[in-house]
C-alpha cells in the first residue's frame, strides 16, 4: 500500500515545504534538516493526519472527501512547468532580451563617460567644452542604442508637442490634485479631525542640495557655451566647408520657414542632424575623395585667376605708366610752344620764359644773381617804363 500511495500523491504537489509524499521519508528528512524534535512532531501530526483521511491510495480516485489543489495554483504550476515558460525565461529570447538591455546601458554609460573636455582646440586656442566630445559621441553613432533612443524620444516629444495639448493636461492634472488634496484634508477634519493631507505631509520638506544646482548651473554654462563658441567657429570660417553648409541650411531654411510649421522644421532638422553623419560615415572615403578633388579643382582655378588678374595688372601698369608718358611729353610740348609764342610776341623774356616749369630743369647757374647795390634812379624809370610797355602791349590781348 506504501508502495502505491507515493505515485499516487506525487500528482499534487503539497503547499507546505516540510512535507512529502511519505509519512517516514518526510519525517526523518525534517528531523535531519532541522534537528528540532517539534520539527518531527509537527511533520507527524501532519502526516497522521492525511493517513487518517485518506487510509489508501485508492481512495484518492473514489473517495468523496478528496479535494484537489486550487486550480488556480494547479495553472501557475503547469505555467510554470511549461515549455513556452521555459523558452521565455530562460530560452534564447529572455538572453538576448538580457543581453540587448546590459548593451543599452552599457552604451549609455559610455554616453555619459565621453562628457570630457577634448584635447582639441579652437583657431583661437581656447579650450572646448564638454558638450562638443558628448554631442560628436552622439551624432557619430558610436553608440547606436543610445544615439536611436535619443532620436526616437526626440521624435516623440515633437509628434507629442504637435498633437497632444500638453500645456493643457498639465493644468487639468493641476486643478485635479489640487482639488483631491484640499477635499481630502476638508473631509477628514470634518469627519476624523484630521485631515488626510496631513497625514501625507512628509516630516520634512525635500530641498534641492546646493551641490546639484552648481553641478546643474555648471552644465547650463557648458551648454551655453557650446552653442556660443560653434555660433562664432561658423560664422568666422574656422571650417570654410561647415559655413559653406550653414549658408546653404539657413538659405533653405529661410523659404521652407514660410510653408513648413514649426513642428515640421524641428523634425527635418533633428533627421538631418541625426542621418546626416551617419550617411557620412557610411561613406566616408568617398565623400572624402570627392572632396579633396573639388578642393583640388577650386585651388588651381584660384591660382589661375591669380595669374591671369596678375598679368592684367601689370599690363594696366605699363599701359597708364605709357600713357602718363605720351600725355606728359605732349604736355610740355604744348607749354613749351606757348612760351615761345609769348617770347615771339615780347610778353616775356627769353630768360624767364626758360625759368618757367615744362622747359628743362633749372640748374643753379640759370638763376641771376641777387643785386647787391642800390637800384639808381634810371634803373626804376626803365622799369617802369618796361613796365608801361607790357600794360600797353597786354591791352589789346585783353580787349
């Protein structure tokens, strides 16, 4: 009979973990596990008990009295025993479950690590901040998951700020609270005498530690100046190629921002900064090369229109350095003819008339001599009337 009733009970597994199947077997593995005599005599009590109600294991087919296990903890148990549990717990979908989420954490970590000032400079020689290391660990796609999760939430928000009236579930979650405290505390010191929302006060109001608003307003800074420092690197050319991109951006931006929404521009301008350098890093040694040859192409065109403006210059050079020749030669021609015409006509003298500028340049012999004795009276009367004679000589010039 000993012999039948150990299968027969193992069919329902008991709900209490001293006992077993046999009354001695249970027994003496409880009194050797614990080695506690109330130990043995609660497990014979037990055991006692279900031999008196169910003398035989034939009687766990017919007899009236017999009640199986709960079907509910029956349905856990064959759950649990189930290949589909066991696939899921512990089959190839909960490891690479597993081991998809260390991944992700893994990268975040690496994420958050790369937040360190890089070696590399600015043209100017000032240091870069942070945000440039964790913002390029971003967008490359060093860390996939990480750089994914971001964009998707990032999507989100937009689509979320776009159809769904946050601002105005914000305040109706407000009015809510605000409403169920104040009834609460109302209702209970009416009632009871004190109020609920006392009960929930904390004893001690929560505070933000001065060591999280400065490492907070530290990383406020680096932000700014993040966007600070990228702002002057374009607009000085640090990188011509990153301006030339810029100006081609906010050229494009500039028509699009009259028919595209504002929701419509963050999500273009969020996939352009999240695909853009990806596609660039799938691609990077043609993109490279095309580049370098563009930039080739433009160096020898530059150098080009160096020569050639070069070479027009100097032709321009020689030709107004002719010109100013031809027209000065032509010049003191035509002043020279003028003061022969004067000497011809007795207006001057020859001697002034060579003293005059536009003949050849004057040597200190040409000059006369400073008179160093008292002019005589005959002297003034001749200059006078020298004088006199070039009034009358110049009257009929002027009528």
């Amino acid at each position: 009979m000993d012999e039948q009733t150990a299968p027969a009970q193992q069919q329902y597994p008991s709900l209490n973990p001293y006992q077993g199947s046999d009354f001695n077997s249970t027994a003496n593995t409880s009194t050797s596990t614990n080695g506690s005599a109330m130990g043995s005599l609660e497990n014979a009590k037990n055991s006692a008990m279900n031999s008196k109600q169910y003398p035989s294991s034939s009687l766990h087919s017919t007899h009236p009295n017999h009640t199986p296990p709960p079907a509910a903890q029956q349905g856990m148990d064959s759950i649990k025993n189930s290949q589909t549990y066991q696939n899921i717990n512990t089959g190839p979908v909960a490891e690479k479950a597993r081991a998809e989420t260390d991944a992700t954490r893994n990268e975040f970590s690496n994420l958050a690590a790369a937040k360190q000032t890089p070696n590399t400079q600015a043209a100017t020689g000032q240091n870069l901040t942070h945000y440039h290391s964790l913002f390029y660990n971003l967008l490359s796609w060093e860390n996939p998951r990480a750089t994914g999760i971001s964009y998707a939430a990032i999507v989100i928000f937009i689509f979320a700020t776009r159809y769904v009236p946050l601002v105005r579930y914000g305040l109706k979650a407000s009015w809510v609270i605000l409403g169920v405290m104040a009834a609460a505390e109302v209702a209970g010191k009416t009632l009871m005498g004190q109020g609920f929302a006392s009960k929930l006060r904390p004893q001690k109001y929560y505070t933000v530690p001065r060591e999280t608003l400065e490492s907070v307003m530290e990383d406020l800074v680096e932000l700014a100046n993040f966007f600070v420092i990228e702002f002057q690197r374009i607009v000085f050319a640090e990188n011509v190629y990153v301006t030339i991109g810029a100006f081609t951006t906010a050229l494009i931006t500039y028509f699009l921002v009259k028919i595209t929404p504002a929701w419509g521009l963050a999500l273009l301008f969020t996939t352009l900064a999240y695909f853009v350098p990806l596609a660039y890093l799938q691609n990077q040694e043609l993109i490279d090369h095309h580049i370098t040859n563009a930039s080739n192409m433009v160096s020898q065109q530059t150098e080009q229109l160096r020569d050639i403006a070069s070479q027009q210059t100097n032709k321009a050079v020689e030709a107004s350095s002719s010109a100013f020749k031809t027209y000065g030669a032509r010049a003191s021609e035509m002043v020279g003819q003028a003061k022969q015409t004067a000497v011809d006509k007795g207006v001057v003298k020859q001697e002034t008339a060579d003293q005059m500028p536009g003949s050849t340049q004057a040597k200190p012999d040409d000059f006369p001599s400073a008179p160093t004795a008292v002019p005589q009276q005959d002297g003034a009367a001749e200059s006078l009337t020298f004088a006199d004679t070039k009034k009358e000589e110049q009257e009929p010039l002027l009528a």
